[in-house]
C-alpha cells in the first residue's frame, strides 16, 4: 500500500478536534467491539494530548471522564459511579422509561466528572463523538444534563461506485472527487485504512449504513452477491466497528444473470428459492449485512415489469428473502418512460413515481423500504417536495437526497446544501403546522424508512475534491440523525471541527468568512443557474454547464418550453398534466394557479408569459436577467471573502477552493450569458436596466 493510497485530509477530525478530550483522565466501562472502537479513539487522543485512558471494571481510579455501557457492572471508581448515578438520575427526570435505545447516549456532569451513558456500544460511539464536537465545553461544570437519540432510524449513503469502470461513467457515477475508494478496475482498491477514515467521519457524523456499489447493477457488480461477495465481507469487517452496516446493490435479474435460470419472474418458486439461497449465504458471511438495494425497471434496469407484475411483486420477492436475517429492501421510486415524445405535453415525467406506486400503497411487506427522490423529478436545484411522500401512509417511505452534487455544481462550485435540505425535512405535505417529510421518514414509533442520500466522496485527498463539500456530507448526517437542526448551526460545527479553534491565528475571522461564502451558496447558485425552477438546462450527458435545449427535444422528458411568447411547464389540473392535483389539497390549492403559486417553482408548475409579475414585484422575464447578474456578482464576492484568508488556513485547503472559486466565476458568468442571451432573443423584452445581453 503507497503512502498516496493511504494519504487523505483529516476533514471533520483532524487531531485538533480531539485536544479536550485527549488532556483528560478517562475511564471507558463496557465491552465489545465498537467499546473498543471508542477506547482506541480515547486512547489515542490521550497519547497525544498527556491526558490518561482506563478500560474498567479493574480500575479504581479518578477520572474526569466516564463513558460507561449502563448494563456494564458497577464502577469501581467513586466519582466515576458518582458521575454514572447522576446520569442515571437525570434520565429518569427525563421520562420515557429511561430508554437511550440502540444509538442513543446521556451526556451529564457530577462534580468534576463528565459521564456518557448508553444503552448499547453504538450509543456510546456517538457519544464520544458528540465530545469532540462539543470540546472543552463537555466540560463545564454548569453544563445541563443532555439526551441524545436519532430521529431517523436508518441514515444511509448510496455509493454510485462501480467495481469496473463503465466505458461513460467511469469508474463511480456521478462522481467528482476522483476514483471510488472501495473499487479500482474491477477488483478491490485493497486500501482498507482509508475505508476505516472513511468509518470515522461517518460515524462521527451519524450515518449507520451505506450501500456499496451502483444501483445500475453492471455484470462484475452483480457478481459481488456470489462468487465476489468476500470482497464485501472485507468492507464490512472495517465498517462494523463504527456502527456501520453494509448494503449491497443487486440486479432484478440476478436469477438469469447468476444463477442461469430461464427466468427472474418474481411469483416463479425457483427464482423464489435462489434468491432465499443467496441470501441465506450473504448473512452466513457477513451477519449483520443490511440489506439489498434495487433501481429496477428505471432507465434500462431489469425488472418485474418484464414479467407482467407490479413493484410490490418485485419487492416482495426480495424482502421475503431478507426477512429471516432482519434485512431489509430499498426499493427505488425513480421509475418513469425515458422514452417519451417532446410534443406530447400530456406526459409528465414528474407523475411518473406518484402514478406507478401509489396504488400499490399497503401492498408492500413490511421490511420494504420505498425509496424516494425529494423532488419529483430528478434532483434538480429547486424542485417541490415529492408528492408521493404524502401519500403512501401504508408503506415505510425514506427520503432519497443527494450529496453528490451532479445538478448544482459538481464539487467544482461552493454549493452548501445543508439549507435545502432543510427546508425539504421541514416542509409540511398536509399544510403549515402538520407533519413533516422529516415525519414521514421517521414513521410511527420509528418505524419509516429514514433518511437515504447519494454520496460524495472519492480518492481525492479532500475525499469530495472541492474541500468544502465536505461540509455536504457532515451536514446530511446531522440533519439525519436530527431534522429540526438549524443548518447554520451544523455548519457551526462542521467550521470549529474542520479549522479548529485552537489551530487557527483568526478563527473569528475564519469562521465568519465561511459562512459568509457558504450560507447563501445554494440560493447563489439557484440565481446563476436555472431560474423559477424551471430546471433541467444543463449540457445533456455530463449534467455541467449552460446548454438551454440541451434535453428540450430528447426522450427523456426534462422540458422548458419556452418560446416566443412564455417559459414553463402547465402542470396544472385545469389545463395541464395535473401533476399538481397529486398533492393534498392545501398544496394542490397552492400549485393550481399561477397567482398562489410560490415564485420559486413557478415554472415548475405553470407555462406563463414573461410579462408575468412575480410576487416580488419583477416580471417573469426581469427577474432571469436580474438573478442572473446577481448570481456572478455574488460568486465573485465569494471568491474575494475567500482570498482574506490566505495564510491563515492550510496553504493546500486554501489553493484548492481558490482555483474551483476561479472556475466557479467563469462558469457563472457562463451560465449568465448563455440563459439571459437565450431569453432576451425568445422573448424581445430589453434588459429594464441596460446591462450588456449578447
């Protein structure tokens, strides 16, 4: 293994972020693999930082630490059983039967002593991490007790990776930070230590599950289900001890393609046995394996379809196999014809998930897991929240997001999503006050299918290629495991863990000048890019760049229609593809008409003329020139805030984001002269303020 192979940015734990908690006396109490996951985590901090580690019960000892399994027998330290019993106090004040449950952990203070108490090893791992990013307030001694549990029960990370490089997408789909970090042409990259750092960032951000290789399920990938399966073992066994269980993406037509049988027909008692036999060796080589995830007939995958049956069918087939090991199906919602015709404008790609499953609602078994796009068509930068996810109330639904940034960026620009997601986890389906997306993907008592986001990293030393991507995939984590997280507060947390404090000459200054880059980083974006959530104006194929009719008359249903006199998609129940009477009716109220419409989506749900106002004022055609001028000059005020921190971060972090900020203005100005010039040439309306159009 090269010392390249192995090198990586420490992103959100660098051995900074560990000083307050590696100066101190710790006593760790329980047993098993993740406890030994945390006593190596504490113990290392401690060799560097002088503070001092005991693994109990043989320990009596003071301490300013305890972090204890409550199961664990009594602590033979008094201050440190001191510390315990106020915990254990403080839960029971809390209620709720004095449960943490399986990842849940108590944070409280007893004299000098800081205890972190859990019902299980993984509680005790988020705990730790929870220290790190609290640092030396863990510490206070007026610090309140504090109880933590996910939201979500299952926050999990779909790689795009392909074990062999496909001839287009190359080695990881949708990828934009290098090669993928499990897979190198065809075999297994082999460099487990940097799988392992990939663990610690993970579960230091509270993701507890990944899938990982492709939904488009190539032939080597297949094959990872048989006779490369050891391949995944070997995965799994690095992931394990950070509370990290792997999924495996699986073809629908792994009984024909594998197995040799004539068929994959879901009701067939022979494709039935197959896939119960290859699972059942699945789970007698990695035993607390996840479970699969399925894209099927979406975009020339196999599927049920083929055989005449229905999603259900199709899921069923797969989740009968998995219910005896406790696994569980992520069925993709990302279902629709790629083969439509541009001039029939009552085909609607963004119906296409609504119409085909949610007549299946409380049809699919109970370890299914329908997984859907937060948008309705396909992760776009402004898109309404899929109505789909407020009407399968018999099905566990989790929200699909993507952190990989193939719609707004490419890692190439600033692009902090944290905000919009957000404001999706937060958007109420049935009306302001009622339960969100966030309630859905938790379910009742826990039971919904959580939270599932398309990764972002790669082999690049700053793992996403642009270093402040990073903070994607810190922030998809939080919100994961607490939706109601103010996203400026995690990028808090991702800025003092990333540039910490007690490392840097200005952090007030550095940490001011990130947020002033990277707040309004997607809402700049939005501005330079495609406007009223029109979507879809990227160059076709590789997704970057400006290219207006790229996808305006292909198959594949991603249409603006502008022309002389208007821009936008009717999708209206009056006169359009009714697309907006698939939401409940306060929304559907809501999208119907042009007038109540929200000015964001505007041209997502109505074709208007670009005389149309705006409810800020502006014509429809004003505010394209408008945020498109806005968006450069935003973007090169970004790349100016930027350049006051020369010197005062690490040179090579610096250098990075400052040639993708160059690029990043050159690419805006780029998208500004292409979409202002193409409507100012459709439309014939002058720019009110005389600014230069091509």
């Amino acid at each position: 293994m090269s010392a390249e192979e192995t090198r990586a940015h420490p992103a959100w734990l660098p051995p900074e972020a560990f000083r307050a908690l590696g100066a101190r006396r710790v006593l760790v109490h329980g047993d098993g693999s993740i406890v030994d996951t945390v006593l190596d985590e504490v113990a290392r901090a401690c060799a560097r930082y002088g503070g001092r580690v005991w693994h109990s019960p043989s320990w009596d000892v003071a301490v300013d630490l305890v972090l204890a399994l409550r199961g664990a027998d009594e602590l033979p330290s008094p201050s440190a059983e001191s510390a315990r019993a106020a915990g254990e106090a403080a839960l029971v004040a809390a209620g709720s039967g004095a449960v943490l449950g399986d990842e849940g952990f108590l944070l409280a203070r007893a004299g000098e002593v800081t205890a972190v108490l859990a019902d299980a090893p993984a509680g005790l791992l988020y705990g730790l991490f929870h220290l790190v990013r609290l640092g030396p307030a863990a510490f206070e001694s007026t610090r309140p007790p504090e109880r933590h549990r996910p939201a979500l029960r299952r926050r999990m990370l779909n790689h795009w990776d392909n074990v062999a490089v496909h001839p287009v997408m190359g080695q990881v789909e949708r990828g934009y930070a290098g090669g993928s970090i499990f897979w190198r042409d065809g075999r297994p990259r082999g460099d487990l230590a940097r799988v392992r750092e990939y663990a610690r960032l993970l579960a230091a951000c509270g993701i507890n599950a990944i899938s990982v290789n492709n939904v488009n399920v190539g032939r080597t990938e297949a094959r990872l289900l048989t006779d490369r399966l050891g391949d995944v073992a070997d995965i799994a066994d690095v992931l394990r001890p950070y509370g990290i269980r792997v999924h495996l993406s699986v073809t629908f037509a792994a009984p024909v393609v594998l197995g040799g049988l004539p068929t994959a027909d879901p009701v067939d008692e022979a494709v039935r046995a197959w896939w119960s036999a290859k699972t059942r060796q699945v789970y007698e080589r990695i035993p607390d394996f996840g479970g699969y995830v399925v894209k099927a007939d979406s975009e020339g995958q196999p599927g049920p379809f083929t055989y005449g049956r229905d999603h259900a069918d199709g899921a069923n087939l797969l989740a009968g196999a998995l219910a005896p090991h406790g696994g569980v199906v992520h069925w993709r919602a990302f279902v629709y014809n790629h083969h439509q015709d541009w001039r029939d404008r009552s085909t609607d790609r963004a119906r296409a998930a609504y119409d085909h499953f949610v007549p299946l609602d409380g049809r699919f078994a109970a370890n299914v897991v329908l997984q859907v796009k937060f948008g309705p068509v396909d992760f776009q930068v402004r898109e309404p929240v899929s109505p789909v996810l407020a009407a399968m109330p018999a099905t566990r639904l989790a929200v699909e997001l993507q952190v990989t940034q193939e719609y707004t960026g490419q890692q190439r620009h600033v692009c902090h999503l944290g905000p919009w997601w957000s404001e999706v986890l937060r958007f109420a389906p049935w009306g302001p006050g009622g339960r969100t997306v966030a309630d859905v993907a938790a379910g009742e008592a826990g039971s919904g299918g959580g939270l599932v986001a398309v990764a972002n990293v790669g082999d690049d030393v700053f793992w996403t290629g642009h270093p402040l991507a990073q903070a994607n995939l810190y922030t998809v984590g939080r919100l994961a495991w607490d939706p109601r997280l103010d996203p400026r507060a995690v990028l808090d947390e991702w800025i003092a863990l990333t540039f910490p404090p007690s490392a840097i000459a200005d952090p007030k200054l550095v940490g001011r000048t990130l947020h002033d880059v990277m707040d309004g980083s997607w809402r700049t974006y939005e501005r330079y890019t495609a406007p009223l959530g029109v979507g879809f104006m990227v160059h076709p194929g590789d997704h970057y760049g400006p290219d207006v009719d790229g996808y305006e008359y292909t198959r594949w249903g991603t249409y603006h229609f502008a022309d002389r006199d208007g821009v936008g998609v009717d999708r209206s129940r009056a006169s359009g593809t009714g697309f907006a009477g698939q939401y409940p009716p306060y929304w559907a109220h809501v999208y119907e008409s042009p007038e109540r419409c929200p000015d964001e989506l505007l041209l997502f749900f109505h074709h208007v003329p670009y005389g149309h106002v705006l409810h800020s004022g502006s014509t429809v055609i004003q505010h394209i020139y408008d945020a498109h001028f806005a968006g450069v000059e935003e973007v090169e005020a970004m790349r100016g805030r930027w350049r006051t921190l020369k010197g005062l971060i690490d040179p090579a972090v610096y250098e990075r984001v400052e040639r993708r900020l160059d690029e990043q203005v050159r690419s805006a100005t780029e998208w500004r002269d292409q979409i202002n010039t193409y409507f100012f040439r459709k439309s014939g309306v002058p720019d009110a303020h005389g600014r230069r159009i091509y």
